[in-house]
C-alpha cells in the first residue's frame, strides 16, 4: 500500500499563498487518483481536489476554483496543492488522500497538515 505525508501548512494572512507537499512512498502515484481534502473545525471533511491517474484530469471545489491547484511530480513521487488567495474560511486540516480506483472512496490517507488563514 502506499503512504502519504502531507507537509507545507502553516499561518498566512489572507490573501497570502502557501504550498503543500504530499510525498507518497510505497507505490507509484501515477497508480492512483490523487486528491486533497480538508476538516475544519467542527465540520465534516470536504473534497477540495482531485487529480487523475493520468494526471490529465483535475476537479475543483467550487469554494476553491480559481484559486487552488493541484499538480503532481511522478519522479519525486510528490503531489502538490498550490493555494493562493486563501481565505480565513480555507482554514483547516488539509489532508491527501490516495484511491486505487478510477471512482468511489479513497482507500489512503496521510495525517494531515494545519493550514490557518487569519484574517
């Protein structure tokens, strides 16, 4: 199975940019779906991304489109989440997330990384 650890969050002010980092080791990603998701506090986790096996296809929430972009580095085994104009309301845990399947649930998880944005 594969691992992930998401690294990269911290505080920023709003309007301030950050990115964060999911190195994957035990497989390839090219093997999976790849997305980002993210928990505030007090609420349910969210989707925030998702890139495709091919890494040809990208999904967006509409809450971050425009702003969020997800990209993948199949030789450093890494995908990123490029966050720009962020926005206290986009603070949260960020999580990635890995899924063997084409559609459904994802089947890993890495621990996630605290992203604040104050305002």
């Amino acid at each position: 199975q594969v691992q992930l650890v998401e690294s990269g969050g911290g505080l920023v002010q709003a309007g301030g940019s950050l990115r964060l980092s999911c190195a994957a080791s035990g497989h390839p990603i090219s093997s999976y779906r790849m997305g980002w998701f993210r928990r505030a506090a007090g609420k349910e986790r969210e989707f925030v991304t998702v890139i495709s096996r091919s890494g040809e296809i990208t999904l967006y929430a509409d809450s971050v489109k425009g702003r969020f972009t997800i990209a993948r580095d199949t030789v450093k085994n890494t995908v990123y989440l490029e966050m720009t104009n962020l926005k206290p309301g986009d603070t949260a845990v960020y999580y990635c997330a890995a899924a063997a399947a084409d559609r459904g649930s994802f089947d890993y998880w890495g621990q996630g990384t605290q992203v604040t944005v104050s305002s």
